[in-house]
C-alpha cells in the first residue's frame, strides 16, 4: 500500500487560515450571485436514470499516485456508462489551490463544477446559499441509491463529517486518521512500551527522555490544533464558541504539553515544520499525526532503525480528509450522473482498490474491517486503523469553526514558545481567550 500522495491531510492546518479573510469576503458576494444563479431553482425530484449523454465536472487536488488511481477508476466508470463523461479538473498538488478556487468561484455559481473535493468549513457559505444539493433524496432512492444510510456500509460518524447544517451535501471520499509512530528500536531500546492512554503517553516520553541523558525526546503532535480540540472532547467539551480558553479544563489540555515541553520530554515540530522530520533523525521517538506519514516515514527513517504505528492514545479520533460536494447548478441528468459517479467511488470493491494505491482509509465498515485488508504487507496502517476509528471526531461546521480552529494553532504555538523558553504562560493563556472568543465573533 503506498501513502505517497497524502500530503494533503497534514498540511492542512498550514493552509487554512491564508484563506479565511477570501472566505469571509466570499460570503458577503454570495447572497447577490446566488439571487443571480437562475439555475439554482432547478427541481429536486431525481433522475432515476441518465437517457442521454450527459457530462459532469469533478475538482479535485490530488497527485502521484492518488490521480493516477482517480484517473483509472473514472475511466472503469465511464465504461460501465456509456451516457456519462466525467471531466476530471485538477486545482492543483495541494488543497490549498483547490480551496482558493472554490471561495472565489462562489461568487459566481456558473463558473463552478458539477462537484468538487472540499472540507465542509469552506462550503459554509455555500450551504447558507443554497448553492449545494442536499443528497438524501439520492442516497434513499431506492433505484439509484442505497435505500438507507445503513445498506451504504459508509461509516455513520463519515457521513455526519460530511453534513452542514444537518444537511448531507457531502459524500466521504479521501479520508484518514491520526496514529501513533514509535520508533521501536528505540523504544526496545530504552525497555519502553507503546502507549496506550495519554497518561502512558507521558510516563513514557519521560523515562526515553531520561534513558537517553536527554537526547531523545519522547513524543509531538503534528497537529496542535487537533490535539487541543481530541483532548477536550475526551474531557466531553465539544469544539464550539463555548469553550473557554481559560477555564480549568483547557488549561489542564494546554498544561499537559506545556509542561512537557518545559521539561524536554515533550516537543514541538517548530522549524522543521512537521514531526516525520526529527521523527525520521531520531530525535524524538515518538509522533502522533496523520496516516499520511507513513509516505515519509517508511523511507526516510535513520538507518538500522524500526519503525512501527499503534493506535492513537485516546479516546476519541480525528477524521480528516476531504468529502465531494455537488452544486446546485447542475441539470437535474448531471445531478443523478453524478451521485452515480459517487455511488461508485464508494462502493466497496472500489474503496479496496482506492485504499490499497492510496492508503487512504476505506469509508466503509466492512472493507475496514476485512481480514484481508487488515492483512495487509505494504502497511502497517490497516492493522490498526479499526481500533483506531470507532469513535470519529471532526471539525464542527459552525459559523467561524474555522477561523477558531486556526486560532487555536496559533495560541497553542506561542504557549509552548514561552514554554519552550522556560517561561511562564499563564499570561498567554489569558491573551489566547481573548483572541479565540474574537475569532468566533469576526
């Protein structure tokens, strides 16, 4: 299984808040282009078929391997119906170009595709808008679609990340979690085993730390964002406006990385931007981040060292990666060829051919938890990656989620800069509130 071109899920975070200010100027356009989309009236009873030739255009962001699978998977496709051509548009190696171009289409619905890849946050607008198709109608038809949620095999808490508003616009696609890396030669090493609970989590970065007369750092999170908003959900705080910066639960979450980081055993990617980098030197033995790592993980690590992936020590999990959308601009014959066209991506012998070239987690159940597929012996995600996934967490869609989500990123990294320093933080938090409640208001 190759994890060559999921990039995408960790740099995320990096992308994100460069287009929140386009965001935020998109939707003040949206509600006169929408006014001015005459097309966006078209009827919502469904097509049960596609009579004639019709064609459909897809936007996407993906390269290497993963387009090289779309391009032949869309062609398999377009064999097994002949009416339907699927247009595949790249926007670029990386999700960040893709969602430039969607904020700025928005403000003028023709100039959109059929559907597009995207996270649910940057279609916020665009639901409010009216400018997406709900696709329940489709996924109930029982001529077209799957009659029920259920007879999909789609995981629930999948189909739930791809909803705004309640509303399911979304259709999971390319999809992953975080997981554990250890470096087991180190770990054996210094007599360690793999953590399992946050709290081993720390007793273990502790003792390599200390084992290693301090040279070897115990663990780092890719994503501060993600390990602020898990940790609080773990402690049954949903991410929302509520939560405030500063109460004893947040701090508590802030604290525990902190004060690992003041102490040495915990660390911070920093400069070397992702942890794969000082993962792969050997100065931290441990990282918790995307399954796209593996990509850089599997043939970068020092030599005569072994690596290996466990479960995130937690109890709730990520899920990341992108959902496909479809505009409600599309004829009424594109609509249905499309939802076909998604039905088939997500069928079940597809999503084993999509997961196996990608590494990309299958969406549904039964190819997650397949012996074969767990059996895998060009991954060492697949093993793990059930356990890993029965209690999914994402992002909120809710007015500014965004905006606070990236907020958190950047309060986490100036705490852990004083930190780092050995200085006190406790001013930084309360700056930090003040800029997160600011961040759910703008």
């Amino acid at each position: 299984m190759s994890f060559d071109l999921m990039g995408e899920d960790p740099k995320r975070m990096n992308f994100k808040h460069k287009f929140a200010l386009a965001v935020l100027a998109s939707t003040l356009l949206l509600t006169t282009a929408c006014s001015n989309n005459k097309s966006a009236s078209t009827s919502n009873a469904v097509a049960t078929k596609v009579s004639k030739k019709t064609t459909i255009t897809f936007w996407y962001s993906l390269t290497g391997k993963s387009k090289a699978t779309l391009e032949k998977l869309t062609k398999d496709f377009e064999k097994k119906n002949p009416n339907i051509t699927v247009k595949l548009q790249s926007q670029g190696g990386n999700l960040g170009d893709l969602q430039s171009k969607l904020v700025s289409s928005l403000q003028s619905p023709k100039n959109l595709p059929t559907i597009s890849q995207a996270y649910p946050g940057w279609l916020y607008s665009a639901a409010k808008n009216k400018l997406l198709v709900d696709l329940k109608p489709y996924i109930t038809n029982k001529k077209i679609g799957w009659s029920s949620y259920q007879n999909s095999d789609i995981k629930s808490a999948l189909w739930d990340g791809a909803k705004i508003n309640t509303t399911q616009y979304g259709v999971p696609f390319n999809k992953s979690v975080e997981v554990l890396f250890y470096n087991k030669t180190l770990l054996d090493k210094y007599h360690v085993q793999v953590p399992t609970t946050m709290a081993e989590l720390k007793k273990a970065s502790e003792e390599i730390y200390q084992k290693s007369n301090h040279k070897v750092k115990g663990v780092g999170f890719d994503s501060l964002n993600n390990y602020y908003m898990l940790a609080m959900k773990d402690k049954g705080i949903d991410f929302n406006s509520k939560i405030k910066f500063d109460s004893k639960e947040s701090k508590a979450v802030i604290n525990y990385y902190a004060e690992g980081v003041k102490a040495g055993y915990f660390m911070t990617a920093g400069t070397e931007k992702y942890m794969s980098t000082p993962f792969n030197a050997g100065k931290v033995a441990m990282f918790i981040g995307s399954t796209a790592n593996e990509a850089y993980v599997k043939p970068g690590l020092a030599k005569g060292n072994e690596y290996g992936i466990a479960a995130r020590p937690s109890n709730y999990n990520v899920q990341q990666g992108t959902d496909i959308y479809m505009f409600s601009h599309a004829s009424k014959l594109q609509r249905t060829a499309a939802f076909l066209y998604l039905k088939y991506l997500t069928s079940k012998s597809v999503q084993r051919i999509w997961a196996d070239s990608t590494g990309y987690m299958p969406v549904n159940s039964s190819v997650l938890t397949s012996a074969s597929y767990e059996a895998s012996t060009q991954s060492k995600v697949p093993k793990i990656l059930a356990k890993t996934s029965k209690k999914l967490y994402y992002l909120p869609v809710l007015k500014n989620s965004e905006s606070a989500y990236d907020q958190v990123n950047a309060n986490m990294q100036t705490i852990l800069a004083s930190a780092e320093k050995g200085k006190s933080w406790t001013n930084d938090i309360k700056t930090a509130q003040s800029k997160f409640a600011n961040a759910w208001k703008q």
